[in-house]
C-alpha cells in the first residue's frame, strides 16, 4: 500500500467516525446512511455530501475491489488534490470556521434624526449600497432599494431635498428580511445557508452579535459580495 493510499483511508476512517457521531448511529451503516442523517443536523454536512459520496466511492474501490489478479494491491491510487480535500472536509467538521473569526469590520451606525446628506456622503465614500440606522435601540438596514423608492416618489424636476432626516426614508421600507441576526458561533456554512434564495430572497446583509439580538453590538458582518469569498475560505483557497 503506497503512502498515499494510506493517508488517504486513514482520513476517511476519520471521517467515517465524525459522520456516525453527528448522526448519533453506529459507523456500522455506512458512512452515506449516517450523512444522510448528519446533513439534517449539520449543514457542513448537507454543504458536503457530494464530495463525500464520490470519495466514499473511490474508499469502495480502494478496500474492496482488490481481486486474485492484482493480490494485494489497489487498483487505484487517490490523487494528492482528493487527500486535501478529505482533510478540509474534517477540517470544516471539527473546527468550522466562524463569520466572526474573518468578516469583522467596522459599522457605521446612523440616528433617524441624521440628515440623509451626510448618510449618501457616507455612502459614496466607502462605496457602499447599503448602511445601518439605530432605531429604538435597535439595528435597522437602510438599502440602496429603500432610497432608490424614496427618491422615485420624491424628486420633482429632476430635483431633490437631501437635507430630510433618515427616519423619513426608512418609511419607504417596503421589502422584508432585508436584515437578519446570528450569534458569534455562526459557522461560515451555517451564513452560506442563510443567504439561499429561497429561503430569504431580500437578504442584504447578516449580522453578527453576541447571542444574535438586534439591540446588541455588531460584531461582524456578511453580505452578498462576501459569499465568493467565503466560499474560498471554505475550499482552502484564501487565507483563513
């Protein structure tokens, strides 16, 4: 058995182990029966399940095809680039990354009383589409969507009053769940999941605070431009 081999199965037994433990079931099953279950529990596991199929297939190949004609040998070799990705699978399993752990940054939060002057200077400056609005001790989103309503029914010849507070476009709110909150031991995988279409299609950005409550402070935020890279930080691709 080449060394490759080894490693190779020797993860896998790893694996096999990790799937049968998030299942609650006995690694007996097979390690696609304790996913099926797992991935309902675990969305590293739903995130994964593909891969860990086809490599539970080449696994098969490995232990169990070996015939009178080749006695001892494996048929096949894992390629060094399925070793990396079985270990960032165990990897993501028993220390999944965390939002916070790579997307903190600093908010600026704006009063309802705050003139929409110095909200679009802001915005302008950081190239931003969207920012924050404290309401009522409360976080609140301000998208670009909401000003683009508010300047559609309010512009009169091409002109606009940008000295009105922020309260006033805020009420021109109209899509929901534009804003959503997670705790500090929200997974990278677990925020791929709440940016899915379906589920929340007017999702501008989530915010992480401590136990997910939206009078608390933020401390890291995600939104739709930062999906590319956290998919890169969960291949192994971009620094983590």
């Amino acid at each position: 058995m080449s060394e490759q081999t080894e490693i190779f199965l020797a993860r896998f037994a790893r694996l096999e182990k990790l799937a049968a433990r998030e299942a609650r079931q006995e690694e007996s099953r097979g390690v696609m029966a304790n996913v099926r279950v797992a991935q309902e529990r675990n969305a590293i596991f739903r995130r994964n399940a593909s891969d860990i199929e086809l490599l539970a297939k080449l696994r098969n190949v490995l232990v169990h095809e070996r015939g009178a004609r080749f006695g001892p040998r494996y048929l096949a070799e894992p390629l060094p680039e399925l070793v990396v990705q079985l270990d960032n699978i165990i990897q993501q399993i028993e220390k999944p990354a965390l939002v916070v752990q790579h997307f903190q940054v600093p908010i600026r939060e704006f009063d309802p009383d705050d003139s929409m002057v110095e909200v679009l200077h802001f915005l302008a400056s950081q190239d931003f589409s969207q920012t924050f609005v404290r309401v009522d001790g409360a976080l609140r989103i301000l998208t670009a969507n909401t000003i683009q309503r508010w300047l559609g029914r309010n512009a009169t010849d091409e002109l606009i009053e940008c000295t009105v507070p922020v309260s006033q476009v805020m009420a021109y709110q109209e899509l929901p769940g534009e804003l959503r909150f997670a705790s500090r031991q929200t997974t990278l995988v677990s925020a791929l999941d709440a940016f899915d279409g379906e589920k929340h299609p007017h999702l501008a950005a989530l915010v992480i605070t401590e136990h997910g409550r939206e009078h608390e402070k933020p401390l890291a935020l995600l939104t739709p431009s930062d999906l590319g890279r956290v998919s890169q930080i969960l291949e192994g691709k971009a620094p983590c």
